[in-house]
C-alpha cells in the first residue's frame, strides 16, 4: 500500500485513536510524508492528554553505573570490561553508591537507576543488599533501575527462577524496572549485536512476569545497528503484543546506536529523519503505551525538541551522571533551565515528573523558572575509575 490516499486514511485512524496494524505500520513509516506523519502522531498525542495536551516532562535523576565487568560482550557496547580485565574492570563499593545517592537528592533529583554489567559474581544476593541499604537511607528515592537481561543473569548465578529474583529484589527496594536490555527483540539483530544475551522473546517473558507481580517497567529499542525496517517494526509489535497482556510498559523509548570505541564495525547511527519518523510511528502504533519519551542524550536537544511535534510528550532525563552512552560517543549536554527552555521554545509547558509521570512541578510562568545550573546532564566518564566522583560534580554540588 503506497497510494497516498490509502496512507492518509490509515493516518486518520490512527490520530483519531484507532488500531493500526503491523503491515500498516510498516507501510507508514517506510511512506507516510514526514510531515503528515508527524501531524498525525501529534494528534494522537493531544487526544490522549486532551486537557493536559500542553505539557511536556521531564526528569532530574542519577544514572549510577555499579560495575562496567560484563560476560555478555555485547558488540555495540563501549562501556564493559571482560572479567579477567583487571586494568579496565572496576566496581563501586556501598558506601560510594550511597555518596552519589546523596548527592543526587541533593540536587533535586527524584529517581536513580542502578545499571552495569553482568558481573559473574552478583546474583540476587547482591541486589538485595544494595537496594535496601539505599531504600533505607534515602526511602525519598526511587529505585528505577535494570531490566530482564540483569534478571535473567543474577537469577542465573543464585540459581533461582526470575520469579523469585523479581519477588525478592522488589521486596528489597526495587520500585520498577528500566527497559535496559530490550536492544532489538527480533532474533537476527539480537544475535548480530548481543549474541550472548537471552533471545527477545525471553526478554519480553520476564517484563511479563514482573508486571504480573505489579513491577512496571519502560521499554526500550536501540536503533542504528544495521537493522531493517521490517524489524524495527516488527521489535515494537513485540511490545505491543506483550502490553495487550500485562498493561506493565509506561513508556517506550528509542534511542540511537553511538558508533564510538565499540566491536561494531562498519555500522552508522540512524538517522534523525529515521528517529522522529520512529517516534511518530510509536505513538501511532503503540495505542496501547501511554508514555514516548524523546532521547535527546543520543540525538542531539534539537531533534529531541523535535520530537515533541512527532508525538512524544517527554523529553526524559536531565541526568546527574551518565557514563554508558557516552563511552560510545555521545557528547550531548545540557542543564535544566536549557530543557525547559527546549520544551518551551517547542511550544509546550515543562513539568517535572516522577517516575509514574504524575507532575511534581509544572512550569506554568517562565518568571518563576528555576535558576539552578546545578542540575546539570551528561558527567562524563572520564573520573569513574576507583569510585571517585567527577570534579565537575563535585564543583557542582558544593555551591
């Protein structure tokens, strides 16, 4: 289907709240004029927050990367170190996670997510001890953090059934789950990019298992990897599929491949006409996710800003540090006064959310705009080694 009355049609259906399906969807992305793709996405998006269709989110929040010691060796990844790589392995103690805990509500943030590598050494075990220690010296944050690929692995190393993982790091602390892991759930990209990790439809059991223990989760597709379009479709049916059963997925969140000091050879980033026509076509498609969140960390402020006309109504994370994307090449910064700014110059409200997305704070009158270049986004890797915290942080923290 490429006529072009045949493409609107199926375009006004889907703005106006209809089910597309997955050949349609296809159809669209591969043909739909950009323009009234994002004009149909952004229709979607006001229908569904008709009242509140102003506005647009963020979050203040701290990534900390507990360990970068790995088995899985996934090949687009800049950021893990072999286990017998002593040089280049390292793993934070408690008390240094616990400092950056600190810091983070300190600077206003809401939420922390706990992510590294698969370390041969840490099962449940391990996850339990952490989250409740931070559960019980800061209850105010929220525990966002890993995703089923972790699952599958600490359940794997404590001999136990993801179940019981889930049940048990949930108890200890764990409010919800990232969609760390997700990659491209159709089998040949997976295999192409993360050979050693569990098959998608592993992935997708184990978010189904956790949302039926009530642990929500976002989900995720990294783009840019040599998949085709076909499976990028296909990886976001996948979800679809799985949150027709479950409701668990708040949000769905591409983002894009970074080529730098990787395995992946002879690979590019996609583009951002192929990015926003991916937003657009998620908001379409996925009638069934409330949540598209713009990832300008990997696609630069001015088409995550963008990506507010082709249906997102999130710009995610202004992050307290970061060191996972950024090891692969990106290099995008900013502060809070510049995402508000970017939403506002979109034409839309800022908020700043929680984790479920309720709004903690709208910023209705610029006047009253919060001064605070303390909050600052993207702390480079540079200082991670030996659990030391980044000077700029430091610099930052203490004014």
């Amino acid at each position: 289907m490429t006529d072009q009355a045949a493409l609107q049609s199926v375009l006004d259906r889907a703005a106006g709240g209809g089910r597309i399906t997955k050949e349609e969807a296809l159809d669209l992305y591969r043909h739909a004029p950009l323009h009234a793709l994002g004009q149909a996405a952004d229709a979607a998006r006001r229908l569904r927050y008709a009242g509140t269709e102003h506005i647009a989110t963020y979050i203040i929040e701290r990534n900390i990367n507990y360990t970068n010691v790995c088995v899985t060796a996934c090949k687009f990844c800049a950021f893990y170190a072999a286990p017998k790589d002593a040089k280049k392995g390292w793993s934070r103690d408690l008390d240094d996670i616990l400092r950056r805990c600190a810091e983070t509500v300190e600077l206003g943030g809401t939420q922390i997510m706990f992510q590294g590598g698969h370390h041969p050494d840490y099962g449940v075990e391990y996850y339990e001890h952490h989250f409740s220690a931070i559960k019980q010296a800061f209850p105010q944050l929220v525990i966002h953090s890993l995703g089923a690929s972790e699952v599958e692995h600490m359940a794997r190393i404590s001999k136990v059934s993801a179940e019981e993982a889930i049940q048990r790091i949930h108890a200890a602390g764990l409010d919800s789950f990232a969609g760390a892991g997700a990659e491209l759930l159709p089998a040949r990209p997976r295999k192409a990019i993360a050979p050693l990790k569990e098959s998608g439809e592993r992935w997708l059991e184990i978010m189904e298992i956790a949302h039926k223990l009530g642990v929500e989760s976002t989900s995720t597709m990294l783009m840019g990897t040599g998949e085709t379009n076909a499976e990028r479709i296909e990886h976001i049916a996948m979800i679809r599929d799985t949150q027709d059963r479950t409701g668990g997925f708040r949000a769905f969140i591409p983002y894009t491949y970074q080529p730098e000091n990787n395995h992946l050879k002879g690979r590019t980033q996609a583009t951002v006409f192929e990015y926003l026509r991916m937003i657009a076509i998620a908001r379409l498609f996925l009638d069934n996710i409330a949540h598209i969140q713009g990832s300008w960390l990997t696609v630069g402020k001015e088409a995550g800003q963008l990506s507010l006309h082709y249906g997102a109504d999130d710009l995610g994370s202004i992050m307290l540090e970061e060191n996972v994307v950024s090891s692969a090449g990106a290099k995008h910064r900013s502060n809070r006064q510049e995402i508000i700014d970017l939403i506002r110059k979109a034409g839309r409200t800022p908020a700043q959310r929680a984790t479920t997305y309720e709004h903690l704070l709208v910023h209705e009158d610029p006047a009253n705009d919060p001064v605070d270049e303390r909050v600052v986004s993207h702390i480079s890797s540079t200082a991670i080694e030996g659990g030391t915290a980044h000077p700029e942080l430091k610099l930052i923290s203490t004014n």
